[in-house]
C-alpha cells in the first residue's frame, strides 16, 4: 500500500507541472497594453450557444476550487522550479531539448491522429518531418524540417474527436492538470494508448521522467503570459476559460496549435 501511495505522489508531482503548460512554445517574454480581459471578449457562439456560460460549465463551483489548488500548487512549485530550469540552463541547449522531445514524444502521435482524421498529407508532412529531424536534425535538437519550409501539423486524439463532431465539450477544471474539456480528457486517454513509448516497452520510471520532461518544458513558455493575464483580467479564472475554450475550438479548426498570447488585446 505504502508503494502505491509513493507512486501517486511522484505522478501527481509530475502532473502538476502541466498545470498551465498550454501556450506556444518558448515564448516567456510578454508585453500587454493595458488589456482587460473579460469574457465578451469571445465569440463562442457557433459552437457553445449560451452566453453565460451555464451549461459550458455546469460544476463551476468545483472547478474553481480546483482551479485555486492549481493555482497554488504553481506559485508555491511549479513555477519557482521552473524558473531555476530556464536560469540554469542556457536557451538554445533548452530549444535544442524542447525540439527533441516534440519529435520523438509527440511527432508519432500528431501523425496517427492525421491519419485517423483522413488527412493524408498531413500524415505524410509530419512523418517526413520526423524521419528529417531525427537523421540530420541531430536526433531531433534542431527542427530542420521547419527551415525546409515542413511545418508541424499538431493534432491530439481530443482533435480528432472534435474533426469526427464532437465540438461542444464541457469545462473541466482537472487537479493537477489543469484546463480541460471532456472531449480532451477522452482524448487524453486515447493519446496514452499512442504514446510511443508504450510501442517499445519503456517501463513506469521511463514513462515518469519523460512526462517531467515534456512539462517542464511546457511550463517554461508561459511564465511570462499567465502572469500578465492574471494582472491584467478581473476574473482570472473566467477569462482562462473563455481563452481555453475559444483556443480548442480554434486548434481544431485550424490544425495550428495556439497560445494565450494571441488572444490578449483581441
């Protein structure tokens, strides 16, 4: 028993780290105009009808208190960690490391989800883009593929559950992890299943340190962001949501992965 409670410890401590480890890669660095930001400043209302939100969230009260956990738990952890990471670690060993672990971790699962999504050359990009990358991109540390003008096609299995109509989710505030849908937190599980180091036997303590790694990469490229959006909202949880949302629905719209940043001063 005592075993299992040390494993739920570690992989809690590694999930916090992906807390709010949702914006654009590498980008710490923020300047906002003085911006509000409040609710009405998206237009939800092609695929969520309602404009309060009531339906979109029905458990609001619980996923405040989740989401006043979360935001805790980053203050007090996550963030002060992460920030030793990007002070200790000099920026293009971090790229180099952030490349690296998009092209082996996530690669294989954007080119599954493209072909289960029926997009044939975006299956193709993103395999061309891995073979590339992994052979003269120096296993993966330099994104070669994107100087040859072989952009990424990022799709998670929530993607192709929205691509196949499941568009309208509801708001989820999950302990640890932070901003969800039910739609993602499905394809959350389906993403496991195609995590590839399942495919070639990783153990539980490989699979932990990769999950460490991803995040704290993750985690570096909004430090920046979230503090200004917290400054900046006068509801900060509201205004998460709105983004969040708005941000899945455009992710599944346009197959780029957005960040916080380019929805301030919208």
């Amino acid at each position: 028993m005592m075993h299992i409670y040390k494993l739920f410890l570690i992989i809690a401590f590694l999930f916090s780290f992906n807390i709010f480890a949702i914006a654009d890669h590498h980008e710490s660095d923020v300047v906002v105009e003085d911006a509000i930001i409040v609710e009405s400043d998206f237009d939800l209302s092609e695929t969520y009808e309602e404009t309060d939100y009531s339906d979109i969230d029905p458990i609001e009260g619980f996923n405040r208190e989740v989401w006043d956990f979360n935001l805790g738990l980053d203050k007090v952890v996550v963030r002060p960690i992460t920030r030793g990471y990007v002070d200790a670690v000099p920026d293009p060993f971090r790229r180099g490391l952030g490349n690296a672990i998009d092209n082996f971790f996530t690669t294989p699962q954007y080119a599954i989800n493209n072909l289960l999504q029926g997009k044939i050359d975006g299956f193709f990009t993103t395999v061309s883009r891995l073979v590339i990358n992994s052979t003269i991109g120096l296993v993966g540390f330099v994104d070669v593929a994107s100087k040859m003008g072989i952009n990424e096609r990022p799709e998670s299995f929530g993607d192709t559950l929205g691509v196949w109509g499941w568009k309208r989710s509801n708001y989820v505030q999950l302990p640890f992890k932070g901003p969800q849908t039910s739609r993602d937190i499905v394809g959350f599980i389906g993403d496991i299943f195609t995590d590839p180091l399942i495919f070639i036997g990783v153990p539980l303590w490989g699979n932990l340190v990769k999950t460490a790694g991803t995040a704290v990469d993750d985690r570096q490229a909004t430090l920046g962001v979230l503090e200004e959006i917290e400054k900046s909202s006068l509801d900060f949880y509201s205004s998460i949501r709105s983004m969040y949302l708005q941000k899945r629905l455009d992710e599944i719209e346009t197959d780029k992965v957005t960040d916080y940043q380019s929805y301030l001063n919208k």
